[in-house]
C-alpha cells in the first residue's frame, strides 16, 4: 500500500518554503481557513505543484493523529507517491475536489476525509500548489469546496496586487535612478523568472477526445487519431503487445505491414517529443510508465470510488475511434462507470452524470436519480420534465 514520504525536512523545507510563490500569501490563508479551524476539528495544509506539503495547521488533536500517516510539512502527498487523495488528485485533475473516506486509494485513511483545490499563478496560468482542508466528514460537507475555493481566488488575487504593487515600485525607482544619472549606463537585469511547472506524472488523455494529449515531464503533445489509438492501447498494455496482437486491436484484418510503417511514424514523433516514451519492439512496449485518464477511471471504479471517477470522465474513450481495442476499451469503461452509478451513486452524482452527451438520452439514470432526491427537492421537477420529454420522443419514434 503506498504511504507518504518525507520529501524534504528541516533546513530544506524552511528553505524552500521561504522562497516558494505562496510564501507571500500565508496570511490571507491563515486568517480565511487557519484561524477558524483551530476549534473546528480540521486541519488546513498548503503544498507545491508536485505535491510536498509545506504548511500543515490547525486542531492541535487532529495534528497529532495526522502525523501518524505522514500528513506533515515535507510530506510528498502527489498521486504518484499516495494514490487517490485530495491534494494529490486536485493538482492531477487542475481543479477542486474533494474525496471522502473508502475514496482514498489507500485503506489506512479512509478514516478521514479532506477537499483541495489548486493555486494557478494569476498570470500565467501555470499551477502554483494546492490548498487543502483535512478531517472527518466536515471535511467535504457541501459548503467546503466553495469555501476552498473562495480562499484560493482571495489569495491568488492577493499575490496579484503583490506583483502589482512591486512592478509599480520598481519602475518608480528606475524612473528616479534616470532622473539623478540621465547619462548613465543601464544595466537591465534578466531574473530567471518563475519555474516551469511540473508534470509529477506521465499521463495520457483519451476522454472526450479524438487527439489525444500526452504529458511526459511538464511537456505535452497533441497525437494524431490513429497514433492516438497506438498509445492507447500500448498504455493499458503495460507488458507489450506482439505485432499481431496491436495489429489485430488496432485495425482487425490489417497486415502487420501497415503496423510497421504507423510505428515508424509514431516514433519520429515521439523521438523528436522525448526519447524516453519511445516504443520498443518484440512486443511492442512503452518503457516508460504512462497513465491514461481511463485507466484512472477504472482504478478508481475498481475500489469503489465511483464519485472520483465521475469527476475524472470527460466523455469516451477517443469517442470516433473504430478500432476494435479502443472500442472496447471505451465500451467497459462507459459501461462500468454507468453501473457503479446505478448501483452505489448519489443523486448528485446521477445528475452530474445525466450532464454528459452520452447520457443525454437515458431514462433509466434519470428515474435512479429520481428515487434518491428528496421529496421537496427543488430539483426534482427538472428531472421529471426531462423524464417527459424523453419518454415522449421516444414513443414518436417508436410509432415512425
């Protein structure tokens, strides 16, 4: 079962704590989220883009009872290091979520629940870290993700006024340096600016697209439907495929000629991309560990954490794709999310799912949804007019 680590302790965490982005705005979190929880039974933690906690806060208790699964200052809490965990998912996904109890990948702590969401740089874009709220099932009551996601927004527009305010003092002493010494020579100084974020994990992006997107250490390229389908398969097949396996779910009766020249394709790409992720041949094998989205999907089905996965799903697996591999690949993983839905899904999550294009037309997960709402739901009467409309398109079909 993977635990946590201790990434960086001592003089390197305070090291790097005082030069890190989200030093400066400390004490907005501390007054918004880390004040309140002392008394509140929850614990407030601020970690890197890679998943290192650097501020872990709040009930004194719940401190100590944390420390005994590693959730510390210095502590590597990534998806890579922990599996499924608030933190570590958030900054996987870039946006808010939260994971309550058996979501956990890790059995050790499904005792305890926590929401996270990310900071993105305010000009950039580029994510800065996570801000997480820890504890029992307060942790993810229906108010805390927005309360997350208040406290990032207030602190993100903080460090925005922050630069703003130390762009205009530097001008305003370059201004005076050229007023006392018109003449002078300038020296402009070049900084290294801010670090490129980092990818901590190798990923591929199947859901809800055609091209899929490749994320190998911080770098991402967009592939071609077919070498899309390539990677795919080669993903989920982590000990190799033999040509005539990947010829045969990739194209049925193709020749493993064609195989061949689609590989050289996909490597020159690939080579020019990161030589590293390069397949090999017999078999056909990426020696690099590479997670697509819809593996993750399926893990998390696998142990019950169907909300997760939910928030995961962007649509099927390269949706127009004819080979036969990929088709069912898509096939199992739509399938099996719709039936962890069916059976263990909250209302909430129904509806979330009924959102999607592929459930546009399902009846059946609109009338689940509909044993579960409340019998004063102000929702409820949206999902019985759907329910109309769906059943009355149905029957006009049905009579044409």
């Amino acid at each position: 079962m993977p635990q946590a680590t201790l990434a960086l302790d001592g003089d390197a965490l305070e090291e790097y704590r005082r030069g890190h982005p989200l030093a400066s705005i400390m004490p907005v979190i501390h007054k918004l989220l880390v004040q309140p929880s002392y008394e509140s039974g929850l614990l407030v933690a601020v970690g890197d883009e890679l998943g290192r906690l650097l501020w872990v806060d709040g009930d004194a208790a719940l401190r100590r009872r944390a420390e005994s699964m590693m959730f510390v200052p210095g502590a590597d809490w990534s998806e890579a290091t922990v599996g499924t965990s608030a933190p570590g998912t958030a900054l996987a996904l870039g946006r808010g979520i939260q994971i309550a109890g058996a979501e956990h990948f890790n059995r050790t702590i499904h005792a305890w629940s926590c929401t996270a969401v990310p900071f993105h740089d305010p000009d950039t874009g580029a994510v800065l870290g996570v801000l997480d709220i820890t504890g029992t099932e307060m942790a993810v009551a229906p108010h805390t993700l927005s309360l997350v996601e208040a406290t990032v927004a207030a602190a993100q527009a903080q460090l925005r006024v922050e630069r703003l305010q130390l762009a205009a003092a530097k001008r305003d002493r370059l201004a005076r340096r050229r007023m006392l010494a018109p003449v002078a020579k300038r020296k402009t100084a070049h900084g290294s600016g801010n670090p490129v974020t980092s990818l901590y994990r190798n990923s591929l992006q199947l859901l809800g697209r055609d091209h899929a997107l490749l994320s190998i250490e911080g770098r991402t390229v967009t592939l071609s439907p077919r070498h899309s389908e390539m990677l795919a398969l080669l993903s989920i097949h982590p000990d190799g495929l033999t040509a005539e396996e990947l010829c045969s779910l990739l194209f049925g009766e193709v020749s493993a000629v064609t195989l061949r020249a689609e590989m050289v394709r996909l490597r020159k790409i690939l080579q020019q991309f990161n030589p590293a992720v390069v397949p090999e041949s017999r078999p056909y094998r990426l020696t690099m560990d590479v997670l697509p989205d819809a593996g993750q999907v399926l893990s998390c089905l696998q142990r019950g954490a169907h909300r997760v996965a939910l928030e995961i799903y962007r649509g099927p697996v390269l949706p127009h794709s004819e080979a036969p591999g990929v088709v069912e690949l898509r096939d199992r993983v739509s399938t099996l999310l719709r039936e962890a839905l069916l059976t263990d899904g909250s209302a909430e999550a129904l509806l979330q799912y009924a959102e999607l294009p592929e459930a546009s037309d399902d009846l059946g997960v609109r009338r689940a949804a509909l044993k579960l709402l409340a019998p004063r739901s102000p929702k409820r009467a949206a999902v019985v007019a759907d329910m109309e409309r769906l059943e009355s398109e149905l029957g006009t079909r049905q009579r044409n």
